[in-house]
C-alpha cells in the first residue's frame, strides 16, 4: 500500500468514523465538534485531490463559518426543554418517519443521477481547463453567470436560518425571552 493511498484511507474512516459520531453523540455540543471534525477530514480528502481551492472552501465556510453558527444557535436554546417537545406523541413520530423516507428517497434519486451523468462527457467544462488561477476565474465566472440563481438563494436562505434561529430564542420559552 502506498503513502497516498494509506492517507486516503485514513481520512477517510476518521471523516466516517466522526461523522458517525455526529448523530450517535448524545451531547449536542460534542456532536457539533463532531460535525466541524468531519468538516475538516473532508477538506483534507479534496487535498488528497489537489483540489485546494475545494478544500480552501470548505475550511473557511463549513467548519468555520457554519459551526460557528451551528454552535451558537445550540447555546441558544434551553436543550432539555426542547428534547422534550420533539419526542412527545404519535403524530411527531409520523412526521419524523415520513421526514427520513422523504430523504432516503432524495438520497437515492441523487445517486441514480449521478450515476446517469458520470458516462457524459466533461471535456468541454472550462474548470477543467488550465491550471491555478485560470481554473479559479473559470469557476467564478460560471458560479456568478450560470448558477448566480442557486448562489443567492443560498444566501438567502442562510439568512433566513440566522433570523429564524434568533426569532426563536427570543420567543415565549426561547432562552432570550423578554
């Protein structure tokens, strides 16, 4: 086994192994460091790529930015109050139920998708093309003309997420009620 090919593996069991631990941790705290963790062994499997400028991104935005977020909204909350709420009666069981067979469902249209594209041909895609920068102003330049819809719907819907969550800390029974 080569050098590159054990560090491959590493990663990734360390990305499974904390990204399970996401979901089987019972503290929400720890299973947000859990989170940035498996945030951080993705970006060292895109370096693994040579894509730095994946790996750049993903540092900066997902363990950085969005833990960060993730983290404080989690302090916000009065948490035994809250596991109470979602774990009480027949009718959240259903919704929780349908809520995975709805993902599950996406989960598996996504890669029927995606193992439909992977035969098309990618010769053509300008990221491709060039190396350092040239590939960089490639892909600004399609993210902000061809999918400039799907970039700013992202934004507004984080933006959406940072009020709701402040909304609902404020709110009767939020922890920053007034």
């Amino acid at each position: 086994m080569t050098a590159d090919a054990f560090l491959f593996w590493f990663l990734a069991f360390v990305t499974l192994a904390s990204g399970l631990s996401v979901i089987l941790m019972s503290n929400p705290i720890y299973s947000a460091l859990c989170l940035a963790m498996t945030m951080v062994g993705i970006s060292a499997l895109f370096v693994t790529l040579n894509a730095y400028f994946i790996a750049g991104v993903q540092l900066i935005v997902y363990a950085g930015a969005v833990m960060v977020l993730f983290t404080m909204v989690i302090m916000l909350f009065d948490l035994k109050k809250d596991v109470q709420a979602f774990t009480r009666g027949k009718f959240t069981g259903v919704v929780k139920i349908a809520s995975v067979g709805l993902f599950a469902g996406l989960v598996v249209g996504a890669i029927a998708m995606s193992v439909n594209l992977m035969g098309e041909k990618t010769t053509d895609n300008p990221v491709l093309v060039g190396t350092g920068m040239e590939s960089t102003k490639a892909l600004g330049q399609i993210l902000f003309t061809k999918y400039i819809f799907g970039f700013e719907a992202l934004g507004v819907l984080l933006l959406v997420i940072a009020v709701g969550a402040v909304a609902l800390a404020r709110s009767k029974g939020g922890t920053h009620e007034h």
